[in-house]
C-alpha cells in the first residue's frame, strides 16, 4: 500500500471514531475476562502504557495494581471518556496521540500494552513502525503485551472479496485488507487480517523477541491473537 493511501485511512480513521464514540464505549465496557492473567505480567510498582486506550477499559482491572499508568489514544471522544471515568485515579493520565509517534522519552515504561489496535493500522511499514514505537518506550527486558483481532477467522467471505478486487486491480488496499462497517452510523473501519505466521514477521522485523504468540478464543466464539513480547 502506498503511504499516501495509508496515511488518507488513518485520517478517515481518526475523523469516523468521533463519530461512533459513545456507541463504540458502550460496546467495551469490562475487559475481557479471558485475558485477565495479562494483570499478572505487570510488575508492582510499574510505569505502564496502554496504546489505543480508547475509553481506558484495561485499567479498570487494574485496581489492585499499585502503578503509575498512561493511556493514548487518537480519539478526543474516547479520552474524554476515560479521564472522566477515572479522574479520581491516582497515578493516572491520559493523553490524545498518535501511536506512530508517541509523546514519550525513550525507555519510559516498564510495561506497554496494546489492545486490539494492531489489525486497525495499514500498511506493513506502518504495523512495523508501531511496533517500534512500543519498543522504543519499554526499558530493556520489559515486555510488551499485545492482542488483534483474528479477522480471518470472523470475516472470511469479507476478506476474499477483497482479495478478489486486488487480483483484478479495483483495489488500492493489500492483500488480507478490508473495510467493515460498525454502529448506528455504519461506518467503515480499515481491518487487516493478521496471522501467526506475520505477527512473527512483524515482531522480527521491529527488532524484539518473540515470548509468545497464540491464539484466545472469546466466549463470542471469536477469535483473538495474543502476543507478548521482549525488548532484549
């Protein structure tokens, strides 16, 4: 994908979140209970960032952690939300940013997590780029804790035509891209079909060392990958 045409989706992205904010919080509301052992890689005391915060629902199971935590996300809406919802949370900030230049100083963290964001970003360069700038905040043998969304899994048909309109050259988007529609307002996300197989790639590429990479099925049935990751 060329970067003109990725930095037009990351606009769209940006501009179509404000419009879905208080249907897309409603939609994450408690995290995500099969992931809750992620609580338990936090080291006391810790720094932690959480990029893609959205309205803060990760720190919510965060209540018995001592920690100093910062969320980004890019949607004034979102971060609206979560500073309201925890503004008597000690220790706590929240800022509106863009994951492929963080505000922060090198080895600033001791922990970064992200959370169903990597499958939104396009381009190869730009999910290396967001990987490196993760990398780039964590200390040195600090983990980064990551899930997306196993598109393949949940919109195969989606994908296919897609792949479809590439082959026959109607689609500016990569192969594995697509564009779904979410809320009242239908409006459309950029989704990449993630698989193991590239999140390895990705996680080499960005320079870090691969922990773990699996795959957590949700009660939904849906699926969700799972990768944690070491900056050596």
């Amino acid at each position: 994908m060329k970067q003109e045409y990725a930095n037009q989706i990351l606009a769209q992205s940006r501009a179509g979140y404000e419009k879905i904010t208080d249907d897309f919080s409603r939609t994450r509301g408690k995290f995500w209970d099969e992931l809750s052992f992620i609580v338990d890689l936090i080291p006391k005391k810790a720094r932690i960032l959480d990029v893609g915060c959205g309205n803060g629902r990760f720190l919510g199971a965060l209540d018995d952690k001592e920690i100093t935590y910062a969320g980004i996300d890019f949607s004034e809406g979102l971060i609206a939300i979560a500073r309201d919802r925890y503004r008597k949370r000690p220790s706590t900030t929240f800022f509106v940013g863009d994951a492929l230049a963080l505000p922060f100083s090198d080895n600033s963290f001791e922990t970064v997590v992200s959370f169903a964001v990597l499958h939104h970003i396009p381009s190869r360069a730009y999910r290396v780029q967001f990987l490196r700038e993760m990398a780039r905040m964590v200390r040195p043998g600090s983990l980064i804790v990551l899930t997306a969304w196993n598109v393949w899994h949940s919109k195969p048909r989606i994908i296919l035509a897609h792949v479809f309109k590439k082959i026959t050259r109607r689609s500016r988007l990569d192969f594995g891209d697509a564009f779904l529609k979410f809320g009242k307002e239908q409006n459309a996300r950029f989704v990449h079909a993630l698989s193991k197989r590239e999140l390895a790639s990705l996680a080499r590429q960005a320079g870090l060392a691969i922990e773990k990479i699996e795959v957590i099925r949700r009660p939904s049935g849906e699926e969700n990958f799972l990768m944690i990751l070491k900056k050596n």
